[in-house]
C-alpha cells in the first residue's frame, strides 16, 4: 500500500507509522509539537481532531486503492468524542471502514497514545462516494 497523505497532515506533522500490511488501513503518527500545545501539558482538540481526520481519509484512500469503491469521496459529517487529555508525547490513529453504501461511506477512528486499548479520543465520520466533479478525494 503506498498512500500519500494531504498536505495538512504535513502541517501537523502526521506520518505514516505502520503501512496497514495485515490490516485495512494505516497507523498514523503525530508526534508532539510546540504549535499542537492546548491548554498546559495537553494537546489541542483541534491537533487530535485533525490526526482522527487524516487516519479516516488514509482508511478510505486504503480502501477505494484496493479497487473496493469508487475513485473519488468527500466528508460530509464528523463526529468527535474526546475520551481523555492527550499529552506531550506521540499520538497514533488508525481508521477502519465500517460501511459502504452506494453513495454513502462510514469510517470509525481511534486515536491512542502509549497504549491502543486507552483511546484518547474516537470519531465517526460520514463520506460522500462518487465520481463526479462535486466530489472530491
């Protein structure tokens, strides 16, 4: 599997960890910067947000790559529940693909530190398939 992540997970510092060889998508990793810094010794909402958000669209990319759905998707609604404070220290993520309808994609996220069975925080996210120019990946 050879993703290219978007430009925004470079912003963030996010790269891929572990390829997803053995699974259906890849571990992604943020490690822990000044400008990610939220309120004192924690990471910012907005920081974890954006790993849940570039784990569900390498899930995606992983899947449709693999020639199991169209070529194109968009997000069309996200849901973000934070669990616990991140700290100053790396942060992984990794999506799984839970649904695929016709025109409609459904991806669950966790986002972990030291340990995956202690989520900082879990998402569910919603993606438009299609390919059409209204569509975007």
């Amino acid at each position: 599997m050879s993703i290219t992540l978007p430009p925004y997970a470079a912003a963030l510092g996010i790269i891929i960890e572990a390829d997803g060889a053995g699974e259906d998508a890849p571990v992604l990793r943020m490690d822990f910067a000044d400008g990610l810094s939220g309120r004192p010794g924690n990471l910012h909402g907005g920081a974890i947000a954006g790993l849940l958000d570039m784990a569900a669209w390498a899930s995606m990319r992983a899947m449709l790559d693999a020639g199991e759905g169209p070529a194109r998707f968009k997000p069309i609604g996200i849901t973000i529940d934070y669990l616990r404070g991140g700290k100053h220290r790396p942060t992984y993520a990794r999506g799984r693909v839970t649904k695929v309808g016709s025109r409609v994609a459904t991806v669950v996220v966790e986002a972990w530190q030291e340990e995956r069975s202690k989520p900082i925080a879990a998402a569910r996210l919603h993606f438009m398939l299609g390919r059409s120019e209204a569509a975007e990946s």
